[in-house]
C-alpha cells in the first residue's frame, strides 16, 4: 500500500505530460491545440472579412424586412455518454434535448416570415426511405420522390430550390458566406472549428443510438460531411461521417479538413 502512494505521484505525472503531448481524441494536448486554432482562425477571419460582412448586412436588410443575423437553437455537446445509457432513460431523452442547446448565428437567408407561409417545410417529419435515400438539401428543402434523383447533378440547380429563401440568400448559401456568424459561436465555446454540424433537436429524434455518438464531441463550422459532399449526402450519410469524424478526430485531421473545406466552399460543392 505504501508503495503505491509512492509511485502514483509520478505515475499520473507521466500519465498528464503523455496527455499533454497527445494530438488526437481526448488527449489534453489536442484539447489545447484545437482551443488555440478556434480562437487564431476566427479572430482573423472575422477582422480580414469584416467589410464583407458589413456589406452583407446591408444588402440583407435591403432585400427584405426582418433582422439581419438569424438565430436558431441547436443540440452542442452531450456530456453524458449515451452507452451508459438504458434503453428507457434513451427513450426519455427524445422528448428532451440530447445535448446542450444553444444559439447558433448565421446571416438571415429565408424571409421573416417564412414559418408562417410554409408551415408544411417546418413539419420535420421524415419516412425511414427519406433519411436513407434524399439528399439533406432536398430532405430539409422541397421534399420530391426518390426516383427523380438518380442524376446527382439534378440537385444543383433552381430544381431545388427552398421556396422560404430570398434571392440574395440563395447566393450566401451557395457561397457559404451566411456561416460567417458562426465564427461568434467558436469564440463563445459552443462550437469548434471542425466537428460534426450542429442539428436541431427534431432531427436527433432520428438518430439511430450507434449516430448519437456524434454529440459526445462539440460541433463545429465545418467538418468530414461538409468535404464528403455537403448537401448531396443523406441524412444517414452525414450521420455516419459525423461519427467517424468523432472516431478518428486528431489535430492532423482537422487541419486537413480546413483546407478542404475552403476548397469546397470555393467551389460551392454541395452548398445549400
């Protein structure tokens, strides 16, 4: 017993500088460094682009009546890991929020009043063949049958377009631009840089128990999903690279996800 209160000291000092010098999954090292890149990116981004940002805001409250940034309550992080969970405290939590709820800013793209003239796109009610088979942008936009996607290239254009979106919005979205704001909720801590994107707690009723693992970690700007396709994956799809993104997380990974994210946004591959 002596011996063990001997060594312990150094045992869990080795074990925190090992930790310390870990750059993947939960290590304190990865934790540092992601925290660091959060803060460096966003700041910058925000100073270099904030005359674009002022313009926007301008043509946005030009365009239509309504406020400029659009906030919205989304599931961040869930600190209790679901596999400990029953089966009944699972089922309890659908009629609560899985994770933290927070608010999310974007720039405004829909109409102010969008909720009211189309109550039928706020219905988050989907079909299992829905979530396994229509791209996300259709699924959360105009719902159409299966069959008529078997083009992906048909998803790209006017085809789909969400009646609730403005002109101008259309062109933020496709070139990302509406996603600045989410920078203020990196500052904040409720996101991180790259991590699963942040969902709706309608949509997590959805989620199979093997998805929910994706709330184990915070959400963030961008992430596997968003280089794998964006809004041409299915709903399951992102899921499933949500989760291997959580699986296989590391300082590597997300700086290579960066870079292909700014490629992707360049592109306007798969916006929506």
């Amino acid at each position: 017993m002596q011996q063990e209160k001997i060594f312990s000291g150094p045992i869990c000092f080795t074990g925190l500088i090992d930790s310390f010098f870990t750059l993947y999954g939960d290590g304190l090292g990865y934790r540092i460094a992601v925290g660091v890149l959060d803060i460096i990116v966003s700041v910058c981004v925000l100073i270099l682009l904030s005359p674009v940002m002022l313009v926007t805001a301008i043509i946005i409250k030009w365009e239509s009546p309504g406020p400029i940034l659009f906030r919205h309550t989304r599931i961040g992080i869930n600190r209790r890991r679901q596999d400990s969970m029953s089966e009944r405290a699972l089922e309890e939590r659908k009629r609560v929020f899985y994770g933290k709820p927070f608010t999310l800013y974007k720039f405004r793209t829909m109409y102010a009043d969008a909720r009211v003239r189309f109550p039928e796109l706020y219905t988050y009610k989907y079909s299992e063949e829905e979530l396994h088979t229509l791209p996300i942008k259709i699924l959360v936009g105009k719902k159409r049958d299966p069959n008529e996607f078997n083009d992906s290239a048909s998803i790209d254009g006017s085809f789909v377009d969400d009646p609730r979106v403005t002109r101008f919005g259309c062109w933020l979205r496709k070139t990302s631009l509406d996603e600045l704001p989410n920078l203020i909720n990196v500052l904040k801590g409720d996101m991180h840089l790259v991590g699963p994107r942040p969902d709706i707690a309608e949509n997590i009723a959805y989620y199979s128990k093997a998805h929910l693992r994706k709330l184990d970690v915070k959400p963030g700007l961008t992430g596997l999903a968003q280089i794998k396709g964006r809004g041409k994956l299915t709903f399951q799809q992102i899921n499933d690279c949500d989760v291997e993104y959580v699986n296989n997380r590391s300082l590597l990974l997300d700086l290579k996800i960066l870079m292909k994210s700014v490629a992707t946004v360049l592109k306007s591959d798969g916006a929506f």
